[in-house]
C-alpha cells in the first residue's frame, strides 16, 4: 500500500496538478493510519502467545504460531486467493488447449 501514494505525489509536482499532489498525500496518511493498524493488532495478538506454550521444547512451534498470527492470512482471505488462483490456472489450460 505504500508505493502508489509517493508515485502519485511525484506525478501531481511534475504536472503541477494540486489534486494529485492532495490525493497521493491523503492516500499517505491513509496507508500510514492502516499499517498502524496491523501493527497494534499483531502486537495484541503476540502478547496473548507466551501463554500458549508451557514447555521449553516448544520453541519452534510458538515461532510456528507467531508467524501464523503475525504474518498468515485469515482463512476466509486464503480461500479468496486460493480460488482465484485456481479459476486463472483453469483459464490458462483452456487457454492453452483451444490454442493447441
């Protein structure tokens, strides 16, 4: 989210367009505003791990577990992607077959 909003800031001072220069910068302020957002989440949700895991010989596992919280996609959002990955694979063979 963070490469538009600079490249649309750029294009508004090359052209001398103040709505452009105005729409990169609200888009900056809004990609900020959320990558803060996920941040907080992520530290919420990393504060709860420590209390998951009892033993010493789990370490792997809560970096596991870390990774899945901190950095993995939601299920409904892995389905979405997934699905769409299938239906573009299923293009491209009929693609490839009717063009032989």
């Amino acid at each position: 989210p963070h490469v538009p909003w600079p490249l649309l800031t750029l294009l508004g001072l090359a052209a001398e367009s103040w709505s452009l220069i105005l729409s990169g910068l609200l888009l900056g302020v809004v990609a900020i505003l959320y990558s803060y957002g996920k941040t907080i989440h992520a530290r919420k949700k990393l504060r709860r791990l420590p209390q998951m895991f009892s033993s010493e010989g789990d370490a792997l596992w809560a970096l596991q577990a870390w990774g899945d919280v901190c950095c993995g996609l939601e299920h409904s959002e892995q389905m979405k992607r997934r699905v769409t990955f299938a239906k573009i694979v299923m293009f491209q063979i009929l693609l490839f077959v009717l063009m032989g």
